[in-house]
C-alpha cells in the first residue's frame, strides 16, 4: 500500500497498461519512488520514474514499460 503524508494512495494496476503513466502527488518524491517501484516489483512490472512538479505540485510520474 502506497502512503504519502499518511493518506492512501490507490492505484488501480489492473489498468496501468503498458505505456501509460499516472501521477502520484508527494513532497517526499524519494520515498513515493521506492514505494511506487516496490509495489511494482511485487507485481511484475517494469516502471520508469522521474520526480516532477506538474501545476505546481510536486510528486512523482511513473510510466509502465514493456
């Protein structure tokens, strides 16, 4: 389970198809990227992800590659 600034963050896997991308908002981006890969791993996917500030907030992207 993905925490950031103790509140849950759901993810649905079952649509993060490859080449999609989803944007988890955090101010600690270190901590999202290795929850976020963690949870990945477990799951069998391979991710890519950039900390970012999209609109002014600041988070993390994670893309699903093949």
């Amino acid at each position: 389970m993905i925490r950031t600034h103790g509140i849950r963050v759901r993810i649905d896997w079952s649509r993060f198809t490859v080449g999609t991308s989803v944007f988890v908002p955090g101010v600690d981006q270190h901590d999202l990227k290795l929850q976020l890969r963690g949870e990945a791993r477990d799951l069998g996917y391979s991710v890519s992800l950039r900390a970012v500030a999209e609109k002014g907030v600041m988070g993390v992207r994670m893309w699903r590659l093949p």
